[in-house]
C-alpha cells in the first residue's frame, strides 16, 4: 500500500509506475487510471478534496 500524498507521478511504461516524491518508484498491477481513482478516492476520505456544494457535508 503507498500513502498516495507522496506520489509525485504516475506514468504508463507501458507497465504502470509510480514514482514518490522521495524518487522510489513502484511498478504496479493497477492501470494509471485506476490509480488516479483510488488516489482521488483516498484524498476525499481524508478531506483534501472538498466535494462540491450539495454532494455532501451538512447543508445550511
């Protein structure tokens, strides 16, 4: 499992590879479209990435 804060870049070599900000880089199984969404997934979950008005949070 990668923090998906550190991911600097993700790229299609044509295998998917990830690299961190660190300079590390990870081959995975996963498509680059399929990391970006489980990125983004992640990123909601923890509230770096404010839904927009009326998807969520309480309504005033």
């Amino acid at each position: 499992m990668l923090n998906a804060i550190y991911i600097e870049q993700v790229e299609a070599f044509p295998d998917t590879t990830i690299t961190l900000t660190n300079g590390k880089k990870f081959v995975v199984r996963e498509s680059v479209q399929e990391v970006i969404r489980l990125a983004n997934d992640f990123y909601r979950q923890v509230a770096v990435v404010r839904l927009p008005e009326g998807l969520g949070g309480s309504e005033t």
